[in-house]
C-alpha cells in the first residue's frame, strides 16, 4: 500500500507567514509616521501667537498701519550678522531720516526661546548700530524707529542670517 506524502518544492502558507506579513506591513506604516511626525517637528515654519482669536481680530488694524508705514516713503534696510546689526533709514527724496532711537524685536519663526529685543545706537545719518550677535537661521524682525518719543517709522521684515556672514 502506497501512503500520501507531501509533495517536494510545494509552498505551504502557515502562520508565521502571515505573522511575518502583518509586522512587516504594521512596520512600514509606523515607521512612516514616525518620519513624516519627526520631519514636521523640525521642519514647520508657521508662526506662534500666543492667542490666535486675539491676534485675528488684530490683523487689519496692524495690516492698515504698515500700509501707512510704507506710504511714508522710509525705507530701511538691515543687516544682521554674527558681528552685530546694522540697520540705515533713509527717504530717498530727503536722505537720512532723523530719529533718535530704533528698538529691533527678533522673533524666531517658531518657537519664543531664543527671542531678543534690543536697542541699536545713532551713529549718524540714519544709521543704527549694536554688537549683538544673530544667531543663523530665520528671523522676523519688528523694527519701531522713534524721535523724540513719536515713532517715526515702522516695519516688520523676514530675514534669514547665514552661518558664515
């Protein structure tokens, strides 16, 4: 009497094929989450408020004002390093705009830790300097140009600082 044996080659699905497929699936998935989690903790670039109903009711008021800022003519332009910030205010019709004060606010994109506010010097002209050191990366800089207790000018820009400048 001859007895079934199993055929030689024949592929046998059994269970831990199916328990290799489900971790190797479930592994894939999770591991793209955990990527696609890390990359937009490190990478988002929105901005913070501190309270967003507050800052949108706030919005054009602020919008208007730079608006109004900007028919003045003024223009500034800042440079900011790790040898310091320099920022020259000039009309171009009129040349250096008198002011005795400019208070620079360095905001990072995201995140308040490494935040600063500092006052640059009159050096003349409508020149403005300090030896604080800006850190590479983005910055958001509100700059409120003031004489004789009247703010004269006011702008807010987008800068980015590169390690080696």
């Amino acid at each position: 009497m001859e007895t079934a044996s199993p055929k030689t080659g024949e592929f046998t699905f059994t269970g831990w094929h199916f328990l290799a497929i489900m971790i190797a699936f479930f592994g894939v998935i999770i591991s793209v989450n955990v990527t696609m989690a890390w990359y937009a903790g490190h990478s988002w670039s929105g901005l913070v408020a501190e309270n967003t109903f507050v800052a949108s009711q706030q919005f054009n008021a602020k919008a208007e004002h730079m608006r109004e800022m900007a028919a003045t003519g003024i223009r500034g332009d800042l440079t900011a390093n790790r040898e310091g910030i320099r920022y020259v205010l000039s009309h171009p019709q009129r040349g250096p705009v008198p002011a005795d004060e400019v208070v620079a606010a360095f905001h990072r994109p995201v995140g308040t830790q490494q935040d600063f506010t500092v006052t640059l010097k009159h050096e003349g002209d409508g020149v403005f300097t300090t030896d604080h050191q800006v850190l590479p990366g983005e910055w958001i800089v509100d700059l409120r140009t003031n004489d004789k207790g009247e703010m004269v000018y006011h702008e807010a820009i987008r800068v980015h600082v590169f390690p080696n400048r």
